[in-house]
C-alpha cells in the first residue's frame, strides 16, 4: 500500500506532536529523588532546575546522598555516572526562567524535601 505524500507529511507532524508534548510534562519537585544523573544538554533532561542562593526561595532542598539507598525520598539525591541506571536526568540551568523549579542544596539529610 502507498501513502501519499501529504499524508505521510501530517503522520510524521503528528509523531512529532507526541514526542514534543510527552517532553513537557512537567514533573513535580516532590517527585524527584534517588539516582540522579546530571546532563550537559537540556535535551537528554527530563528536569532543568535552577539553583538557588537562598533555601527560602528554592522549591525543593536537596541533600547530595552517597548511598543509592538512602535517597529514598524528596529531596534525597544521588549522583550517577551512568545515564542508563538514573532515576532522573537533572540540567541545572543558569536561567530561572526556564527551570522546571529551584533547588537549594544543604548539608542536612534531614532537611531535604519540598518547600511547603
């Protein structure tokens, strides 16, 4: 069977569409945890994210965790070197205008999560 070419055309617009809105959607700050592994192009992240000077203006706080299994909840990350085994994959951004949300990293395990 022969696809024309308009129709082809509009099928290949429509995949397009479809890639174009699953990339948009947007994650909550709350959800981000466990591997993270950081990308050097926005186009690999699933998250871009600003950092923050001041944790009273960030969304989220975020706690560096050594250990895979103790960054288990929001705010808990661990860093990856391998892409394939992340739960996330983070660009941090020098524009807070175009970051999915602001983190602020502490030293404090116990005061990583979201920002009410």
């Amino acid at each position: 069977m022969k696809i024309s070419g308009l129709l082809k055309f509009f099928l290949i617009c429509l995949g397009m569409m479809q890639i174009s809105s699953a990339q948009a959607q947007p994650v909550s700050p709350c959800q981000v945890f466990g591997k993270i592994f950081y990308t050097k192009t926005k186009q690999e992240a699933q998250v871009w994210v600003y950092v923050e000077d001041s944790e009273g203006l960030a969304d989220l706080i975020v706690y560096k965790e050594e250990n895979e299994l103790f960054a288990d909840k929001a705010g808990l990350w661990c860093k990856t070197a391998k892409k394939k085994f992340a739960d996330y994959r983070v660009y941090i951004t020098d524009n807070p205008e175009e970051a999915h949300f602001c983190i602020f990293y502490t030293d404090e395990p116990d005061f990583a999560g979201c920002q009410d």
